[in-house]
C-alpha cells in the first residue's frame, strides 16, 4: 500500500521525490505571491505582473465556499498551486480547473500529481462529471498534461486574452467522467 501523497490517486504514478500537496492556507500567502509573480507562471495564467502578499491573502480569506485549493512543495518552496472550483445549480456536476508550476520545477511531475489529486477530489468526493479548463493555445506542455488525463479540446476562443503586448488564443477543455 503506498504511503499517502506518493502516488497519484489517479494516474498510479510516482509522485517526485520529497513532494508534499496539501490545502492552502493563510501562511502560504507569501510563497503563493511569490510564485504568482514568476514569469513563466504568469505567462501560462490569467495573472497580472506584480502581485502583493496582501493581495494573496485577501484572495485566500475570502475564497467561494466549496473551493478547493491545494500547493505543492518540494524543499520547503511553493512550486505549484491549483484551484477547484464546483459550479452550483444547475452545473452542480462541474467544476473548474485552474493550475500552475513553478518556473524552475516544470517537467518535473509536479503539474501531474496536483492535477490527479483535483481529479481524485473531484471524482471521489465531490461527484463531478464534468472538469474544465482554459489553457492558452501555444502551451502545448500543459495540453499534453490536459490531455493525457482525458481532457479533450471543446474550443477556440480566438484574442481571449492579451499577455505581453499582445493577444492570445485559448482552447477551452473538458474532462468528462461517464
């Protein structure tokens, strides 16, 4: 029987070596903002430059009831966060996704296991069907991760967003459990 936070509830892989995923809490707002304000990260997210601790903490106290959010730490730093987030009514079976790494601890495992740990959550506790996501269309790393979990692409949402000057492309993706 593997210890937890091993393996990957979903995947059955290995998690890195010294990985630790748990809830978010206030005490993390500073590793959280520091991580926020990495430029790979922000260029894979909907993230402004310039993120304040205050700012972060703020978000984590008045985050939605029924928000999940987990961060993963590899040798006491902050090296990826997720949020999952139900919807209500009538989307009760679906849930949002929306996730990053860490600029110097990508391909490395990390986005795989919090992503299973979601799926996990979102399969085995809280009977999601439906899990979806927006995902810029030049970042073929984490469509990959997407999709190697079942994610399938639904559609392109052409300028959906501007980042660095310019505008960008995001497929907006779904998991569904049947």
């Amino acid at each position: 029987m593997p210890q937890p936070n091993s393996i990957s509830a979903i995947t059955s892989k290995p998690w890195p070596n010294g990985l630790l995923i748990r809830a978010r809490s206030l005490a993390d707002a500073p590793g959280i903002t520091a991580l926020h304000n990495l430029p790979g990260y922000r260029w894979g997210t909907m993230r402004l430059p310039y993120h304040g601790v205050e700012e972060i903490t703020r978000g984590i106290e008045q985050q939605a009831s029924g928000v999940t959010g987990l961060v993963a730490f590899l040798d006491g730093t902050i090296v990826g966060d997720l949020g999952l987030q139900p919807a209500k009514g009538r989307r009760a079976h679906a849930g949002t996704i929306g996730m990053g790494v860490h600029d110097n601890f990508t391909r490395r495992g990390i986005g795989r296991a919090l992503l299973g740990e979601a799926i996990a959550m979102a399969d085995d506790w809280l009977n999601l069907r439906r899990l979806e996501l927006t995902v810029y269309t030049d970042n073929a790393a984490a469509i990959s991760l997407y999709q190697s979990f079942g994610f399938q692409i639904e559609g392109t949402m052409t300028d959906y967003a501007y980042r660095a000057g310019q505008y960008v492309d995001a497929f907006t993706m779904a998991r569904l459990r049947r």
